[in-house]
C-alpha cells in the first residue's frame, strides 16, 4: 500500500519517484496504481479523480494528527485485498491443487486458514471471492 501511495502522490504532484533498488528518479508506476484501481473497476478516465481523493484523504488524516492507513479508505482497502488475492490465487493453487493432499499440504492450508481468520478477521466461509 506505501509503494501506491506513494506513486499516487507523485502521479498527483507530478513528481518523480525514488528507485531503491536503482537509486535512479523514475515516473510513477502507471502499471502498479492501475493493477490496483481496476481491481475495484476505476476506469482509465476516473483513475485521476480517485487518486486525488486518495491524496485528499491523505492529507486529511494528517492534519488532524491520524495517520492514513490499511482501513483509511474503504474502497482502495477493497481493491488492495483484491489485488493480493489476485497475486497469491496461484500460489493458493499449488497449495490446494492435490485432491488428496498430504500432511504437510493440509498443514499450510490449516495455517493460511487460521492467519486470515486470526489477523484478518475472516472466518470458515468467507473466500476470496467474496470481495
């Protein structure tokens, strides 16, 4: 979420971004905030408003002393829990892929369960296509 923030606020002041790995100034990742905003349907045309309003809410927060966070805006929340899950649907696949799984199968599986219900508030039946 800091890294589209923070492409979101350089794409907003048109600014260029640091690359740590490069050091080198680049442009925001236009691939990167639209992965994200298509995951809640931001068109192409709308994805400048709903950056702005992102960048707004963020200045928002801080102007009263709050920090933006994870549950600072619900439907970029939605559309980052869908793009994680979107990214992980594979890795989930090789997790679960085995029709009679083995034991250490089942223990992944059982521990992925119990993180998302524990940290996440998820319960047995919520999926990720639910979001």
């Amino acid at each position: 979420m800091d890294n589209y923030l923070d492409n979101v606020e350089a794409y907003c002041n048109s600014n260029k971004i640091f690359d740590p790995i490069t050091g080198d100034e680049v442009d925001p990742d236009e691939k990167l905030m639209r992965s994200i905003e298509e995951q809640i349907g931001i068109s192409e045309n709308a994805k400048k408003a709903f950056r702005e309003e992102i960048l707004i809410r963020i200045s928002a927060y801080a102007r009263k002393g709050k920090r933006f966070n994870y549950q600072s805006h619900e439907r970029l929340r939605e559309a980052i829990q869908k793009k994680l899950f979107a990214d992980l649907k594979d890795v989930v696949k090789i997790t679960t892929s085995s029709k009679t799984p083995d034991e250490a199968q089942l223990k992944r599986v059982n521990e992925v369960i119990a993180r998302l219900i524990d940290e996440y508030g998820y319960n047995s039946t919520t999926s990720p296509t639910n979001y």
